[in-house]
C-alpha cells in the first residue's frame, strides 16, 4: 500500500472586521520588515525600513465604502490578507501580505484569485490593478504569471511619506501592473 500524503485544506475566506486590525497589521509587518519579513520571499526589507501599516490605517481601510481586507485563513488562523478598492470600473489589489512561514504554499495564489472573484462578482469591475516597487522584479514576475501586465506606467515613490516605510535607496518607484478580469477591457 502506498501512503497518502497528507492533504493541506484550503483556506476560508472573509472580510475583516475592525477587531481583526491588530492582527492585520502584525501579519503585513511579518511579512514585509524586519528579519521576519526575510524568511519568505516578498519581504521589502533591503528596500525599506520603518512600519508598512499602523492599526488606525487598516481601521480607515475597513470603514471606507467600496472597500474590503480580505483574510484568508484556517482554522482559525491568519494565513494572509489583502486589500481590494472598487475604482469605478476597475479594482485596486494592495496590502497583500501571506505568513514568510507559509509563503509558496500556494495561499497568495487562492487569495489573488479570491480577491479578483470578489471585484468582479460583488463589484462588477473589468479589471484590476495594482501598484508594485519596479525594483520588486521577483514579485512582478509572480503576478505575471497570474495574468497581470506590466503598463510601463510609473508613479513616484512618496519619499518624506513615513506611512509608506522609509526608502533606503533614492530610485523607488512604483510600477502599475493590470488584469481584465473577464468580459470586458481595462
């Protein structure tokens, strides 16, 4: 007889509700400064320092219309989190961050797909859009082969902006990067 691997349940899914923004903001700390942030993959620590996210921001993101963090986790644990924006007829992806312990286990994966689904099924949108650092070529390269497109459109960095880290470097700027979600065109 051979043996069964043992089988990972997917993730559930839901919206955050204000009492989860500590939990929030400690998740997209983990994953993106400071040494936690270096044992997965998408960490921006050699890029920047300082907070990514405080609880008030995740709380205003919360009580916005047209807006929802989406959490992805099993049972009863934080796996990874997103923030999806209604733009008129297009959806904005940010605040993505997965547990660096969990990373390339394919929970990123179902949550971008749960995310889309979500604009394109409760908002109605034809695309979605994103902002990522150009110097980000690993993470560029995964959303590529999720669909998303590079625009070769380009937005300055906030540097003076603490809310969004401290660079370490003068050359940050963001990239955007789009995907029609079916049906219609970006």
């Amino acid at each position: 007889m051979i043996p069964r691997m043992p089988t990972t349940s997917l993730p559930s899914f839901r919206p955050a509700q204000v009492a989860d923004a500590p939990a929030i903001v400690a998740l997209v700390e983990s994953a993106y400064r400071g040494d936690s942030g270096r044992l997965g993959w998408t960490t921006e620590s050699d890029l920047l320092d300082g907070r990514r996210t405080d609880v008030d921001g995740v709380a205003a993101l919360l009580d916005q219309d047209g807006s929802v963090v989406l959490l992805a986790e099993r049972d009863g644990e934080l796996l990874a989190c997103c923030h999806v924006e209604r733009q008129g007829e297009v959806g904005y992806f940010g605040m993505f961050a997965v547990n660096p312990l969990l990373q390339n286990g394919g929970i990123g994966k179902a949550l971008l797909a749960e995310a889309e689904r979500h604009a394109r099924e409760h908002w109605q949108c034809l695309a979605m859009r994103m902002t990522v650092i150009e110097q980000r070529a690993e993470l560029i390269a995964w959303y590529e082969r999720r669909g998303y497109q590079r625009t070769g459109e380009f937005r300055p960095f906030p540097y003076g902006d603490e809310r969004f880290g401290i660079p370490r470097r003068d050359d940050l700027r963001f990239e955007w990067l789009v995907k029609t979600l079916g049906g219609g065109a970006a």
